[in-house]
C-alpha cells in the first residue's frame, strides 16, 4: 500500500512496545563491534526505517544498523544470532509488500552503504554489484560496451538490486527476458551463523542442489546479500511499439492470447485499462487512446528487419482480434514516450488520489477480461476507484486501489478490497504474487494458496538455514496458528489484522 503523501498512522500500523533494558543491550553490543556512527537506537534516529513502500504497515525497529563492509555484516549476524535477535535486512525500501517492514524487538540491517558495481566485464557480459546498487545504475555502466540489465521494474531508478534478488523482481520486458530469477548467475550470502556462502556461479551450470534460485525471491528469510553477479544482454539495435486500443477488456485480454498463441515473444506487452489511461495520460502525455476501454503495448526489439518483420505480424494479430485503433512508434523518442505513461503510472496514481494499493497477483492469461470485469464490479461494492496498469503477457497484474488512507473507514475498504482480488487470482488459477513478494501484505492468502503440508515443507526448509528463525520472521510463510485463524475468519467473513497475530 503505497502513500502519495505523509498521513497518520492507519489502524493496520504496528506498535508493540520495546523494552528499554534490552534495546541498550543490543545497541551496547552493536557499538562495541562496529563504528558508532553504524548504530542508531534512539526514535529520531529509526523513524526512517519504519516502514518500506506499503507504510500502512509501520514499526519502530529496535536498532539500525548500518553497515560499511561484509566483515560488519558477519558481525552483526553473530551478534544478533547470540542473543536472539532478529535481523530484518533493507535495501532502498521501496518495496510494496512489507518484506523490509522492522521488527520491533529486532534490527534493521540497512544495505544502502553496499553501493559499488565492483565490475563489468564485457566479454563476459556479466557486471558484479553490492545489493545496494540501483537497478538503473547497473544499465548505465553497462551502456558504453552496448549492454544493459534486463530485468527493470518500474522504480528501478530507485530500487536495489539487492531488493530484486529478495522478491525476484520483474518487469515490463521480463516476459522475453525473464525475471531477476533468470538474470542472477552468483550471490555472495552470509547466513545467521555468519558463515559467508557462495551460490551460483560464472559456469553455464552449478554442480548440485539449485540453490540460488531457491535464495532468489525468499524475501531475506536464508541470509543477507553481500555480493551479486548479474547477466547482461546487449542492447538491441532496434525497438519500436504497437499502441493498440480496443472497446472492451476481454477484447484486449483475448488480443493478448492471440498474441503469445501466434508465436510471437514480445519484448513488453503490458495493458492499461480506461480508468489507468484517464489517470496517466495528463501526467505522462504519452499519446494514448481516451477512448479505449483498454490499450496494450507491445514491443518488438532485435535487427531492423526482425523489428519489421514482427511488428507487421502483431499488426494483423491486432487487428484480426478487433483493434480499434493502432500506432506503432515512429522513432525512439515516441518509444520512449509510449513507455513513460505506463512506467509512470504510480506518481500519476499520487495526481489524483491522496493514497493508493498497489496490488500484485497473477493470473492464467485466457481470465484477463473475466478478473478484470470482477475487479470492476468490487469498484462497485467497495465504493472505491480502481486503475488497472500491469504486465499483460505474464498475467501479472497490479489493480492500483485508489483511497484516502485518512479516512479509517475507507482505508479498512480498500484492505478488503485488495483481499478479494488476491483471492479471486487464487481461485481462477494463479498465485498471490508474481513480483512484489508476499511479505506481511499476502501472508495471510498464503493459508488460501497452499496447503498446510506444503507451507510445512517451507518452514523447514527456512530452519536448515535459520534454526533460530532470527532472519525476517513473520514474513512470507504463514504459521500453523496463523492459518487456523485465517480459516476461522474467511469461514465468518471477516479480516485477521496482522497486529493480532502470534509471532513466527
């Protein structure tokens, strides 16, 4: 849940008392192992820290730290693992499901200071970064050899790679290009026992289990990024993009199957519905269609003459599902333009809307038109706006709930809102998350996605490598009480309130 502007804090905020005698204790050992200026313990200092992009969920950490070197970070996970603290590691802090959120008898490890690209090397085609690099950055050191890093989630002028790895980020072009999961060759983790272990590699295969891609996407939960090796693709020679609108969303969600059904792998194809295009196009001026009841873009990129090719094959698919209008940029610029609106949804979302949801789940492609006539008719319901702006190809969708977070009744609306969407993409056959990660914001859909048995299988796999489960606790796998009570609540209809529930 993301806010446009400072407000106070909302009932799903989180304060749990601290006890004074052991926070002393932890910063006091801390300080005796680190620089004093990596340390900070009082309100003013930790206030920053108290949430990440979904800051209707807020906590005071008990102590940041903020460390300089990897020999810092080992020691603070000895540390915290001697005295049974839990450590919950933060990137940029702009992700949206409370995956970085503190924990209030914990510290919050801030990774920003991890921000050197130790090497690109373009034979290689591989660039070697700290976690606190940004997406971005890591293009921009690429660019003067013709490479870049694919993977480019909408705030990746902001967002760490570190943060990519933790929720296995996407993307508008991850549907060619893959996630972070399919771009990440190595990662350099240390654990809680502050043993540091390398996983992956610069070989085309690893020997034995597949254990970074078990680590990509486990939200912090089995150690702390130290160290990644990222793959880059050179840069096309040519991309252009297809703006297509059509009169209703199940014509654009059938255009999309057409699409993918035909053969064609576009390097984007994302959807923008009537109330998304109305939102972002004051802001943006990208050009698009008013009038559309849902636009798509769909990029080609390769030689010149694979662009051609492709672009006069999307052109008959569009047009052949029921088009009603089709651009296709004429230069770079325009590319660039036609982009901006959809990258730029989110502060156009902060224009027109005090507050906003982010949601994030994902859904088979061929129930595009279906999930999205049943979003709009809980718009109804709940008396809330809803803009939809997501990654078509894939399925993954992100509904941007748009509410006044001042407002306690509309801010409870907008929770359940956001509920029933996450469980209507369970119940049509998708998941609760395609690249926000679960966090605190779906632990509870969790219980509706997997069965009690396969969340056991997780759980320990977590214990292998966090016994003490010290390493973002309460996050991500929901716990044996945790589901009984969501059972018993979905049976009444009611919300669970994180704030009620028993610690991991």
């Amino acid at each position: 849940m993301m806010l446009a502007e400072a407000t106070t804090h909302g009932p799903l905020a989180l304060q749990r008392p601290v006890d004074p005698g052991r926070q002393l204790q932890v910063a006091a050992a801390l300080q005796s192992a680190l620089p004093a200026h990596c340390v900070l313990w009082r309100d003013e200092d930790t206030r920053p820290y108290e949430c990440d992009g979904l800051s209707m969920y807020r906590q005071l950490p008990m102590v940041v730290v903020l460390p300089e070197t990897e020999a810092h970070v080992i020691k603070v996970l000895k540390i915290c693992r001697d005295l049974a603290v839990p450590v919950v590691a933060r990137g940029a802090g702009t992700g949206l499901s409370g995956g970085a959120m503190p924990h209030a008898e914990g510290v919050l490890l801030g990774m920003a200071k991890f921000n050197r690209i130790t090497q690109v090397d373009p034979l290689a085609r591989t660039a070697t970064v700290q976690p606190g690099v940004r997406n971005l950055a890591i293009s921009e050191a690429a660019a003067p050899f013709g490479l870049y890093y694919a993977p480019d989630p909408s705030s990746q002028i902001a967002c760490s790679i570190g943060g990519n790895i933790a929720e296995n980020s996407g993307g508008v072009h991850c549907l060619k290009y893959g996630l972070t999961v399919h771009n990440v060759l190595r990662a350099r983790v240390v654990t809680i026992d502050g043993e540091v272990i390398e996983l992956g590699g610069l070989a085309p295969d690893a020997p034995g289990l597949d254990l970074l891609a078990l680590y990509i996407g486990s939200e912090g939960m089995l150690g702390v990024l130290t160290e990644a090796t990222v793959r880059l693709v050179p840069k096309p020679k040519l991309a252009r993009v297809i703006m297509a609108s059509f009169a209703t969303v199940e014509a654009a969600g059938d255009a999309v199957n057409a699409v993918i059904s035909a053969g064609i792998i576009p390097a984007g194809l994302e959807m923008i519905d009537r109330k998304g295009v109305a939102m972002v196009e004051p802001f943006a001026k990208a050009g698009y269609d008013l009038d559309a009841a849902a636009i798509l873009l769909c990029e080609s990129d390769g030689t010149p003459e694979e662009v051609a090719e492709e672009i006069a094959h999307m052109q008959q698919v569009f047009e052949q599902a029921g088009a009603t209008r089709l651009a296709v940029s004429r230069d770079e610029s325009e590319r660039l333009r036609f982009w901006a609106g959809r990258k730029n949804a989110f502060p156009a979302a902060g224009r027109v809307s005090p507050d906003y949801y982010c949601m994030d789940g994902t859904i088979p492609r061929k129930r595009l038109g279906e999930v999205l006539n049943a979003i709009a008719a809980m718009e109804e319901r709940y008396q809330l706006r809803c803009a939809n702006v997501f990654h078509a190809g894939d399925g993954n969708l992100h509904p941007l709930i748009l509410f006044d977070a001042n407002d306690r009744d509309e801010l409870a609306r907008a929770d359940a809102f956001g509920v029933e969407i996450l469980e209507l993409c369970v119940s049509v056959g998708g998941t609760v998350t395609g690249e926000h990660g679960v966090g605190i914001e779906k632990i509870n859909q969790m219980c509706s996605q997997f069965s009690r048995e396969e969340l056991d299988y997780f759980l320990a796999v977590k214990k292998a490598f966090d016994p003490q489960a010290l390493l973002n606790p309460e996050k991500l796998i929901p716990t044996l009480h945790r589901c009984a009570e969501y059972g018993r609540m979905r049976v009444h209809g009611g919300q669970l309130p994180f704030a009620d529930l028993p610690r991991f």
